[in-house]
C-alpha cells in the first residue's frame, strides 16, 4: 500500500470517527455548573494568600481563624474590568456603614489574579479590605464560584461568627443600589452590627 493510500485510509477513519458521536446522537458530557453551598451549612475552611494596599500579608488568611467575626467572600472576575470596578469602589465608599470599617466584619474580595496584580489595583485604588489571590481556582471551586477553569463568577456569601453561611447570592448585581442594601442587612443579621 503505498503512502498516499494510507493517508487516505487514516483520513476516512478520522473522519468516521469524528462524525460516529454525532450520528449515535451520543455527545461528551457538559461540564457539571459549579455547586453553591447553601444558608446554614458550614462554611468550608480554607487558607489564600491575601493582600491589601500595603502588600502581600505575611500571613495568609485562613477561614477558621476568623471565627467570632463576620466574613464576606466576594468573588468577583478580574481586576480593573469596569464591572468588577464598580463593585469594589462600591464597597471602598460604603466600608465604614456596610462593612462597619472593619470592626468585626472583614470583607475578602476574591479573584484569580495575581497577588501582584491585586497590590497595584488595591494601592492604587485605595482599597481598605483584604482581596485573596486564588490562583488554583481551589477557593471559588470550593464556594460555587468557578469550576475549575476560567474566571471566577461574581458570587457572594455572608459566613457569621460560628462559621455558617447565613447569606449566598450567585450572580451579585453590583449595578444595584438594592443589591448593597441587602448585603449590608445581611452582614447586619449575621452577627456583625454591634
């Protein structure tokens, strides 16, 4: 048999191949949506590398050291993309009554960038809260918010003081003024007003 010949004997199998899922009707599987854990479970525990404006926080932040406060985990997709922009900004302008300037409540916004990445963005913008660098995507695979590629959705929870979740959105509008008054009502009813 000579080349060309096998060439073309290898192409037709490929091409059966190829088209054999289709005519079966049989396709690959989806990949499953990630699961978002619900109100009143616990939340799972976990340890990032954080950051703030200063720098990469020598120690990095582990959950279930952060019991008898509030915590809210804010994943969002990228720095410095306008969406996510808003969001933050919004949370930097109302850090003092939503997130009641830290006392009691730490507010850590989530993404895949880079420590590096999050430094600059949060000096520059004068961020006051923690952003965790997630770059193996473990935290937001953990949480619902990514499942296993790609950015992370802009999904939020409230964990209060013993560590349960007491508030989960999926999709958090930050281009609503409501969605803000229910996250500060939320942090509120989990434990973090005094």
């Amino acid at each position: 048999m000579s080349i060309c010949s096998r060439a073309a004997r290898v192409i037709a199998v490929l091409a059966v191949v190829s088209v054999a899922p289709a005519i079966s009707g049989a396709q690959a599987a989806p990949a499953a949506p990630p699961t978002l854990l619900k109100v009143g479970e616990m939340a799972p525990d976990f340890t990032v590398t954080v950051v703030t404006a200063a720098g990469v926080v020598a120690k990095p932040f582990k959950l279930s050291e952060h019991k008898g406060e509030t915590v809210v985990l804010a994943f969002f997709p990228k720095a410095r993309t306008s969406g996510c922009t808003v969001q933050m900004e919004s949370y930097r302008d109302q850090y003092a009554q939503t997130f009641q300037s830290g006392k009691k409540v730490t507010l850590v916004g989530v993404s895949i960038d880079s420590a590096t990445a999050l430094v600059s963005w949060a000096t520059e913008a004068k961020f006051q809260f923690h952003f965790a660098a997630d770059t193996d995507r473990k935290v937001g695979v953990a949480y619902g918010a990514n499942a296993g590629t790609g950015y992370h959705k802009r999904t939020l929870y409230v964990i209060d003081p013993s560590g349960k979740i007491s508030y989960v959105t999926a999709q958090f509008n930050q281009m609503s003024a409501d969605a803000y008054t229910e996250l500060a009502t939320a942090i509120s009813h989990a434990g973090g007003s005094h």
